[in-house]
C-alpha cells in the first residue's frame, strides 16, 4: 500500500473527522460551553483564561463554517451576537461528553 493510499483512508475516517472539526485553538473549549448555554462573544473573553479577540473570531468562524455553531444576530438594543449550537452540534454533543469521561 502507498503512502497516498493510507492519507485517503485515514481522511475517510469519521473519527479522524470529528477530531478534526474540534482541534484547534479553543475550539473544544467553545464547544464545550456551547453544550451548556448560548455563547456571546464577550462572554468567551472572560470564561477562556488566556484567549484573545483575534483566536476567538478565528475558532467561532471555523465552527460556523464547519456547521457545529449558528450566528445569530439579536436585534434588540444594544445590538449583540449569541452563538448557539446546530443539529449537528447538539448530536455531537454525547460523543463529547463520552470523551471528555475517559480522561
């Protein structure tokens, strides 16, 4: 078997996957708190000891973007943000927590 070979297949498996979706700078940490209640921005900042604007934004679009968080703007004054978890998120949910057991 060629090495090209083993990298499609270790791409094609789901754990390798879902590790993927939450490996990151803070991304498993946001996730985390996402289970738990809706997130804003501001929120983040003081809960994650040591983050930053800059790796927050990073981790909060690359979770929209890999469809495990929704953005949702709240039209109310004064205008903010809450990230809430989607479908896929919330089903994603008990595998984290089975992880999160076997440490």
């Amino acid at each position: 078997m060629t090495n090209r070979n083993l990298t499609q297949e270790a791409e094609t498996c789901p754990v390798q996957g879902l590790l993927k979706l939450l490996s990151g700078k803070w991304k498993p940490e946001i996730f985390r708190l996402a289970a738990k209640a809706p997130l804003r921005f501001s929120g983040l900042l003081r809960q994650i000891q040591g983050s930053n604007r800059q790796t927050l934004s990073l981790a909060l679009r690359e979770l929209e973007e890999t469809g495990l968080l929704n953005k949702i703007i709240i039209k109310q004054k004064p205008l903010h943000i809450e990230y809430h978890l989607t479908e896929k998120g919330r089903s994603l949910v008990p595998v984290f927590l089975q992880l999160e057991s076997l440490l």
